[in-house]
C-alpha cells in the first residue's frame, strides 16, 4: 500500500510538468520548436521562479512561452529573442544570469567573501594559540623534593 501511495505521488510529480506545455503553443516546425523549447529552459518563470517557463503551468509563463514562439516564428535568433524578454522583464528572468558590468560584483563578491573568510579565520586561530610559556629551572631544594616523593636516591 506504501509503495503504491509512493508511486501515485512520484506519478502526478512528473505528470505536472508534462502538461506544462499546452499542444495548441507547439509550433508546427520541430526544428524551430525545438528552438523555443530550448530559450524557454533557459527563461525563469516570474511567478514560480524556481523553475523554467518550460516547465511552469502557470499562467504568465504560458504567455512567455507563446511569446518565445511568436519571435521564434518571426525569425528571430535564439540570443535576439532572449534578449527582447529580457528587455522586457530584467535579467531577473534568465535562469543563468549574465556576465556584465551591472552585475560584477554579485559574480565577484563570493570569491571576495570567501578570501575574507579565510583570513579571519587564519587570525582568530592565531589568536587562539597559548603563548609560549618558559620554565625557570627547578632549585635544588625542589629537585630533592621531587627525588623524595618519587622514592629516587
């Protein structure tokens, strides 16, 4: 019974996506289908934003993907039409950001943050470390006592 509840779920997960695309959006030529299926993977969908349009059932990522197809169909490059949505909505929308001036720092900042990091950890232990403690040599007294205490002669 588990396994069949397990199977029931693992089902619809994967059906769910399945029906992201509707028939009625898919162009009648496969290779500019495939096309716009691969800018669609490549778009976030706004409203779900962990996911691509391609694979969103919402409504706002249909719209993108029709619109996708539109400029596809209209003879529009793969980057032409990855721009015009970006244009459009930010460059919040691709799933795999740009390298540009505007957003340096977000691509620079971790390596920063990383080598900060490093760094204060090397001196908070340097700072943990005990200093060095010396040892004044034992008097003659306190080496017969120890002498004594140990049964030595």
């Amino acid at each position: 019974m588990k396994r069949l509840f397990v199977l029931t779920l693992v089902a619809c997960f994967s059906i769910s996506t399945a029906f992201a695309i509707d028939p009625e959006e898919v162009l009648d030529d496969p290779v500019m289908e495939e096309r716009a299926r691969e800018i669609s993977k490549g778009l976030r969908c706004i409203v779900c934003k962990n996911q691509s349009i391609d694979e969103s059932d919402a409504m706002l990522a249909k719209d993108l993907r029709i619109l996708v197809r539109e400029r596809v169909a209209a003879g529009d490059t793969n980057e032409e039409v990855t721009d015009y949505v970006v244009d459009r909505y930010g460059e919040f929308v691709l799933l795999r950001p740009r390298l540009s001036p505007k957003n340096l720092v977000l691509w620079i900042s971790p390596i920063f943050m990383l080598i900060i990091g490093a760094g204060l950890a090397v001196y908070f232990l340097r700072l943990q470390k005990q200093p060095e403690v010396k040892v004044a040599p034992l008097s003659a007294d306190e080496k017969k006592e120890i002498d004594r205490l140990t049964g030595e002669s």
